[in-house]
C-alpha cells in the first residue's frame, strides 16, 4: 500500500556548531525550494554570545525563533519540513527535543575549524536514536584542512563511517570546485550569493576533454589521484548504512556561495527517510496507521507577557491531523480540540486544516502541554524519546518576594514544563533546585519570572555538577541509598529520584557503595 501524503514528507533538522554555517545553508534551501526570493531573509536565530546579559536580545530571539521554530517548502513534489534548532550551547537540551521530532539530519561541519565540541555532542544524541545523517562541509572557499585529514577527523571524532560523494578540487583561494563522483559532473565554483544556478559540465570520465578545458594538468591530476584513494578506501554508498544512521554521505560546498547546495539537496530528497515508525510506551505505532497521533516536543512562551498563551509545537506521527476535531490528551486523560493550528510553510504562519505524519503544527496552549506530551483519537499512549539529559549547572531557588511566592511557584511550574530548565525538588523543606545546561538560561528565567509571573528569585549556586536518574531491582536497596546520602538524593518533576553529585568521582564511590543501584546520564532508560 502507498501512503502519498507520507512518502512526500521529509522531516529533518541542520545542526552545527555555531558559526558552520546553519543558517546560511537553511536561507539557501528555502531560496531553491522557492519558499523567499531573496538572500538574508532568515533570521539568525542565536543569542548574543559575547554578552549574556543582553536580555532584550534573548527576548528578540524568541520572537524569532517561533517564526524559524519549522520552515516548511516543496521541493521536487517533495514537502521538506526543516526544524530549527538553536545554536548557542545553553540551548543544548532545545536542541535535543528537536531531534526527536525528526528523520534525519544535515551536519554542518566548518572545513576550516573540523570537529568542534557542539558538533560532537550533537551527534552523540543522532547515534542514540540511530538518526540517518548527511554531512555538509561548508566554508571550502577558506583555506580549510586538508581534505583527507577532515574526512579521517570526523569519521574519528564522530564514530561514524563516511562516503563522499562530491570531491572538493583545492580549496580557498585556488578552490575550483566540487566533483560530483555518482553524476560524473564537475561543478564548478562561480562565487555568488544570490544565483540558484551553477556551472555544471558533463564529462564521460576523467579523461574527457572537457575536465581539461577547465582545470589544469596539475588539478586534472591531483583529482584523478584522490579520485581513486577515495574508490578504495570509502567505497559506494550503502543506502540502508546510511538509513540505520551508520554511514554518512558528505558533500562539500559554500553555503554563503550558494555551492554545493544543489546536489546536497538533490541527494537529501532522494535518499532521506520519510516518517518512519515511532516507539510509544507499549507499541511501536507505524507512520501508516490511520488514526492520528503526536507528541508536543517543544513549547514556546507568547512574547506578549498579557496573553500568557504558548504554543506547544506537536509532531505528527500517523494519520491525519484535523482542525476542530477532538482529540485525547493522554497524560490529563481529556479530549481538546484546536481552532487555531498553525502551519509553517513558506516561512510564514498560517492557519492549517489538516496535516500528516512527519509535520509540525502549532498548538495555542493555555496551559495544557509539557514537553512530551501525547495526543490520540483515543488510546491511551506515551511516545518515548524525548529524555531529560544530565544538567551541569544546579543552583537552587530563593523567593525574593514573600507576597509573590504563589507567582514564583506557577513561574517556576511552567517555566519547566516548557523546558527551559529542569527542577529538582529536595527534602527536607522541598528546597527548588534548576538545573541547566548554560549559565544563560538562569537569566532567562529570572527575566521571565519577573515580566511574565511579577515573581523575583535569587538563585544560590550549589556545589553539584552532575546528576544521574537511580533505579534498582532491589527496592530495599534504593531505599538505603536515598536515606543513607539524602543529602545527595532529589526527585525530579515526574518524581523520580536523581543522585546529584560534585563530580564523576564521588558518582563513582556511590556505584561502588550500591552496586545494585543503576545510574543513568537522560531520564529515559530501559
Ligand atoms: P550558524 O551559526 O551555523 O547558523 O552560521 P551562519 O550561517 O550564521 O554563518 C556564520 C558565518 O559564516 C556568517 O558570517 C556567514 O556569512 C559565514 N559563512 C557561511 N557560509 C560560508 C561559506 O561558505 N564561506 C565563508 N567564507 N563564510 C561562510
């Protein structure tokens, strides 16, 4: 059986450090998918990073970030659904959500800098959920590593195996352009921002005419040389490694150069997965299944700080998605129904009717969404893969203002359950600790508590660094360890108990301790 509407949808996010050249390639897919006419019409989507108290800036973000938050285009008869994620590092777990409500991923990797740290933990989270992957190495027009030594670096750093299937010829200021290996094509580099269209020559193979008109001996030479060491060493692209997230199809270009971006495409809409199956709780539910459902995977506060309404944004993960149709909310076990679903084509807002697996819509919320949440024509279901990932900053909350504290305990309440940050909650006197990944996020949520909630907190730092979710078979023995190191010992907002500890040292003496208690790095663990 043939499901058009889910076939056409691919679903997928650009990651990068910041600074590779995420945005840059994002304008220039929506240019070619004709979704805007015109070069810088995406907005950086980064906070400030020298200042990190610019607060207004952070508030400018977030405006932003609900226009860029999705950004869907046809291509090719194809509806490409590109999900934003924010680059700053204190935006990390953002990011991590965001990867659960996708197929794949592009990697954006500076051919300048090579690996850097955000690309490494990045991916750790796409190995996790065997996540299929292409590789873009971008900024070719720099003088950049050498192409090998890239290759070798990330395939090291990164844990996956590669196959190019452009090849870069030089790079900076002598780049020439790429060589597409499977089309037989040389591609040649014509620096303009704006132009959809490259130069493009056939040949027959390496020793046609035509390549000469165009290179010189010596670069003719040199590519036919790394032509035939990339033959023996990478081999041909194994669709079904690259679809088990195993193997990395690369391709080089520059985004600002518009180069490289056509075949990158081409290749994305050919090869990457359209919406595939979704493990709930209980079952594994299929994309093709008729009756509808999702999980909210993101929220995001109103700019508006007199209309308290968020938006919860909800992945679809089979059948159809209606406009005005009831449907159940599986955590709070009632039906709601949506007037007002946003979709996110062409860059824009717009009111959507009906929508299929691998789409985003966005839900008007007073309230009712966490991050995770599950939406059914009725049955009772939990979508799993959206894990809470070990905090590294804990600091623990101070009422600053006794006649607020109601506003302060609700700020606190929903700021979480958007997923700015996670609370702690420690006994005894129910001590309130957040835990964040980035210094960052305690500014926005103490300038939240304040604009949004009239709340003032302080925040006390606490001498924690880790925290790890403990489970055991032994129930007597979990019980030892959250009395015998209480001091340790917090719930978390589903009131699980987490080990909260200074370092990896003293995590390590509570495993020798309690051999029979397992540690876990995310909330989600079997
Ligand atoms: P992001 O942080 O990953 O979203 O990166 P941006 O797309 O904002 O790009 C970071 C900087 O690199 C910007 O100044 C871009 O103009 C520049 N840039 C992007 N692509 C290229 C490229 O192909 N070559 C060069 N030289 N610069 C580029």
């Amino acid at each position: 059986m043939v499901y058009p509407e889910i076939e056409k949808r691919k679903t997928f996010a650009i990651i990068s450090h910041p600074d590779a050249g995420k945005t840059t390639l994002t304008e220039k897919f929506l240019l070619f998918g004709g979704a805007i006419n015109t070069a810088g019409a995406v907005k950086r989507n980064k906070a400030n990073q020298s200042n990190t108290s610019d607060f207004m800036e952070i508030e400018k973000q977030r405006g932003i970030s609900v226009a860029t938050s999705v950004m869907g285009f046809e291509y090719k008869d194809k509806r490409i659904n590109i999900l934003d994620t924010p680059g700053h590092k204190d935006f990390a777990e953002d990011t991590y959500r965001t990867l659960s409500a996708v197929d794949s991923v592009i990697l954006v990797v500076d051919s300048v800098k090579g690996v850097e740290e955000q690309t490494q933990k990045l991916m750790a989270v796409c190995r996790m959920r065997n996540t299929p992957v292409i590789i873009f190495i971008n900024k070719m027009d720099r003088e950049g590593k050498d192409t090998f030594d890239l290759l070798d670096e990330i395939e090291k750093q990164l844990s996956i195996s590669l196959c190019p299937l452009s090849w870069p010829i030089g790079q900076g200021y002598l780049f020439k352009g790429v060589y597409n290996i499977y089309e037989k094509q040389l591609n040649l580099f014509n620096p303009d921002k704006n132009k959809v269209t490259e130069a493009l020559v056939k040949v027959k193979d390496l020793d046609d005419e035509e390549l000469t008109k165009h290179l010189n001996p010596k670069e003719v030479s040199g590519l036919k040389d790394d032509l035939e060491l990339i033959g023996g060493v990478y081999g041909e692209l194994d669709k079904d490694m690259y679809l088990e997230g195993l193997l990395a199809p690369v391709f080089f270009g520059s985004a600002i150069n518009n180069f490289g971006i056509r075949e990158l495409l081409d290749t994305f809409v050919n090869i990457a997965p359209s919406p595939k199956s979704r493990d709930a709780e209980t079952r594994e539910v299929l994309a093709t299944e008729k009756p509808f459902t999702g999980f909210v995977f993101k929220i995001h506060a109103n700019l508006d700080p007199n209309h308290r309404d968020r938006i919860a944004f909800l992945r679809i993960c089979s059948g159809k998605f209606e406009r005005n149709k009831f449907y159940y909310h599986t955590r709070l076990g009632k039906k709601l129904k949506f007037s007002n679903p946003m979709d996110f084509m062409a860059n824009e807002k717009s009111l959507v009717e009906e929508a299929w697996p691998g789409d985003v819509v966005g839900l008007y919320d007073s309230g009712n969404f966490k991050i995770g949440d599950t939406l059914t024509e009725g049955e009772q279901l939990q979508f799993k893969g959206i894990p809470s990932f070990s905090p590294e900053i804990f600091k623990e909350v101070e009422n600053r203002d006794p006649l607020k504290s109601k506003q302060l305990e609700k700020g606190i309440q929903q700021l979480t359950e958007e997923g700015v940050a996670q609370l702690f909650v420690q006994q005894p006197g129910n001590r309130k600790i957040i835990g964040t990944v980035g210094e960052l996020q305690f500014e926005v949520i103490s300038f939240r508590l304040e604009h949004e909630y009239g709340a003032k907190a302080a925040f006390r730092m606490l001498t924690f660094k880790r925290s790890s979710w403990i489970t055991s078979t032994d129930k007597k023995k979990l019980g030892e360890i959250m009395q015998r190191r209480a001091h340790n010992i917090a719930t978390d907002k589903e009131g699980n108990p987490v080990f909260l500890a200074d370092n990896d040292f003293m995590i390590n003496l509570a495993k020798r301790d309690f051999p029979e208690v397992e540690f876990h790095t995310t909330s989600e663990h079997k």
